[in-house]
C-alpha cells in the first residue's frame, strides 16, 4: 500500500513556500513594530488546558480536538487554537510579576489541529498567526488590538474587508442575557439539535453560534444582547467605536456575532472577507476580542487580555486571488556557470563569497555541459549569470551577464568579495 498522507493535511511545496514566508515575515516585522515579541509553546497540552479555556460545551472540545492517552497514562490533546497555551505559560511561567513591563505582547505563528470537515481554507492540521495582550483594561488596548488587525490585513494586501464588532458585556451582562436566552429556548427545546439541548442546560450562548438548519430557523428571534447591557458597558462600547471613528476604520455592529470560543467577555469582533469566487457569503478571515477572566482560570491573578487569531491557510487563499504578486517566484541573483579545469573550485568560493555578502547564489554541483547549466540558470529564474571558464580564470576576469535584458560586463576577479559596488556597471 502506498504510503499517503493523512486526510485533511496538506504538503506544502517549494514552490509555494516562498510566498508562506514572505506573509509570516510581513507578520513578524509588522508586529515587532507594535513591540510584541514571539512566544512559542507546546504542540500539544493537557487536555484540561483546552477543556477549561474553550468551553466543555464547545464545538472544538466536543467534536474537534484531537485528544488522547499517552504512554504515561496522561490525557493529552493536540492544541485547537493559541491562546490557551500562551495563557498556560502566561501563568506557569509567572509571566504577570510585577516586574515584568505591562501590557505584556506576544505573537505566534504556529500549527494547530481541529478534526473537522476538510474545506477551501482549512484542514485538519492548520496554521494559525495570534497576538496576545495582557494587562491592560482601558479600550485603548482593545483599540490597538482591532487597529493592528485592520493594519496588518492591508499590509499584507487584503482587499474587501469589513470589521464586524459586537460587545458580550460584563458578567451581570452575560447573566442576565444567559437566562433571556433559557426563557427563549426552552419553549423550543423539543425542536432543537442535540447539540443545542445540552447547551440549552450548560451555555446557551453556544446555541446562537449553531451551524444546524433544525436551530438556525430559531436564531433570528432570539433576544440580542445589545438589549441587555448596562450603562458601563454600553459607555466602553462607545470608547472604542469613536477611536475607530477617529482612526478612519469603518466598521458594522454585528448584534448576531457570537465567537466560537467561551471564554470571550467584553468587546469581541471579525474581519470579514466577501469573495463569490472563495466562498458563497463573507467568511472571517481574523477574529478576537477580550477575555479577562481566562488568567483566572488558570489559577493565576486577575488580568485584562486582549487578542486575535488568523487562519494562515484562508489568508493565503484570499492573498492568491488579492494579491498574486506575492505568488509569483522571485528567483535568485546570480547562478554561476563554469568550465574547464580549475573553474569548478573557484565557483564555490565564488557562491560562498556572494552569499556571505547578502546575494542569493547557486552554482551546478553536477557540473554538466555548459549548455546545460545556462538551463538551470533559467529555472532557477536567475536575474544574472556568472560564466566562469579557464581563460577567465588566468586573465582574472569574470563574465557577468543580466538576463533580463543581455547586457554584459567583465569584472575584476579580484574583486568578487565587493560585489554590490561592482555591480554598479551593470545599473543604467
């Protein structure tokens, strides 16, 4: 049997690697530009680290998470998503120590797994880019949030998207709205999922996040929590939308808007990209908001926290559609050819001396015919070829040729380790 590799999983080839690193590196120097700095944590956890953060009644903890028994006897589940794991090291770590500089700010970009459907823009095995911000309970902080998120879409080149925003309150909020949602179903609960009838007893809220056709005809008439907030969340709700307002980032109150996790409180939201050639209806390509009780959870302080998480795969679905430039291949800057005795050491000092000079350089370490390496010099996509020959090697001359347009320049041999000076003869 042909070994193949696991459904829902994908290999990501040479040729499209190029543009995953080029999206990430945009991530990491956009973000070390807001001071956030990386954070790596464990591929997998202990279960309780999921099962605690995202919810018993989640569709990650009940359908989607990969979990299981270790030799020790542990239960243990590959991570859904980052920021219980960021959390958990958040406090093992004591991370909130008083000497450690408020807000603190990570990013991470790593895989993550869910055991569901696989679908155009993901798979099982996912990769996911997240900010964290701890400590900080003021809206500015959920403003910097909702801006690096808008900032960081157009950085990479998303077009089209729009910020939904809706808010989950405080915890008398989530009460009172919890019970409005309780009196609303239960007359109904003979007609709902399966699903929706255990949450309907543990977390109603979850009911209003259903993909179900037997809930979905009930959802529309459900309560809003907009009718349940209170005047403090409703004046925080009003600091952030005017600093959006100010900011000049539009955006639309979503009152159905319900993220998928439980351990959402406050301001939550999602960036949302409309494209009929991806996608039937407009699907969230960056999603977040405030979840200040989850340190708690974790036994550590009481700590305000803030954050998003992106769908790399979904990004780089749009990204292909919205912005193939970054698809196409950059080539390298020079691919050396040579022949006759004596060349073939030379070029790999040459290669070395390129290389540690900052250029991209690769030489033919099969040595075939020269015709054939001028071959591999266009597949290689080379912007210049080096041609090397015994001749050019007792005159001390190398031959450099620019692809793009034929134009030809002798230099100095000598002179190999200045390259970026000598290239000046080549510049129009």
């Amino acid at each position: 049997m042909r070994v193949q590799r696991p459904k829902g999983t994908v290999d990501i080839l040479p040729e499209q690697s190029g543009s995953w690193e080029q999206v990430e590196q945009t991530v990491r120097d956009f973000l070390k530009r807001a001071n956030y700095r990386e954070m790596r944590t464990p591929t997998f956890e202990n279960y309780e680290v999921f099962a605690r953060s995202s919810g018993e009644t989640s569709d990650v903890v009940e359908k989607e998470m990969y979990d299981f028994e270790d030799k020790g006897g542990r239960h243990i589940a590959l991570r859904p998503e980052g920021t219980a794991g960021v959390v958990r090291a958040y406090v093992e770590d004591k991370l909130y120590a008083p000497e450690k500089a408020k807000p603190f700010n990570v990013y991470y970009i790593q895989s993550t797994f869910r055991y569901e459907r696989p679908q155009a823009g993901r798979q099982r095995e996912f990769h996911q880019i997240g900010i964290e911000s701890f400590g900080a309970s003021n809206p500015l902080s959920d403003v910097e949030s909702i801006m690096l998120g808008h900032d960081l879409l157009a950085e990479l080149g998303v077009k089209n998207y729009e910020l939904h925003l809706n808010t989950l309150g405080n915890a008398q909020v989530r009460h009172d709205y919890r019970d409005a949602l309780v009196n609303y179903f239960t007359p109904l609960r003979d007609q709902l999922s399966d699903d929706s009838k255990r949450r309907l007893e543990k977390n109603p809220l979850r009911i209003l996040d259903s993909k179900d056709d037997q809930d979905k005809r009930f959802l529309a008439a459900a309560p809003k929590i907009i009718d349940y907030l209170d005047e403090a969340t409703k004046a925080n709700f009003a600091q952030i939308t005017q600093m959006l307002d100010r900011l000049g980032i539009d955006y639309v109150i979503d009152n159905d808007l319900v993220r998928g996790l439980d351990y959402y409180s406050g301001i939550i939201y999602e960036f949302m990209v409309e494209d009929k050639s991806l996608w039937e209806s407009a699907t969230t390509i960056l999603g977040g908001g405030r979840y200040d009780n989850l340190v708690e959870e974790f036994d550590g302080p009481h700590t305000p926290a803030v954050g998003f998480g992106i769908g790399e795969e979904r990004l780089m679905l749009v990204l292909e559609k919205q912005n193939p430039q970054l698809f196409e291949d950059q080539g390298i800057d020079f691919f050396i050819t040579n022949i006759g005795e004596g060349t073939a050491g030379k070029a790999v000092e040459i290669a070395r001396s390129l290389r540690r000079q900052g250029f991209s350089a690769q030489y033919d370490v099969e040595q075939k015919k020269l015709k054939a390496q001028f071959k591999k010099a266009d597949r290689a996509q080379a912007k210049y070829v080096i041609t090397l020959g015994a001749q050019e090697l007792a005159n001390g001359i190398l031959n450099v040729k620019r692809l793009a347009d034929g134009k030809t320049v002798d230099l100095n041999l000598e002179n190999v380790d200045q390259m970026e000076k000598m290239m000046e003869q080549l510049k129009d």
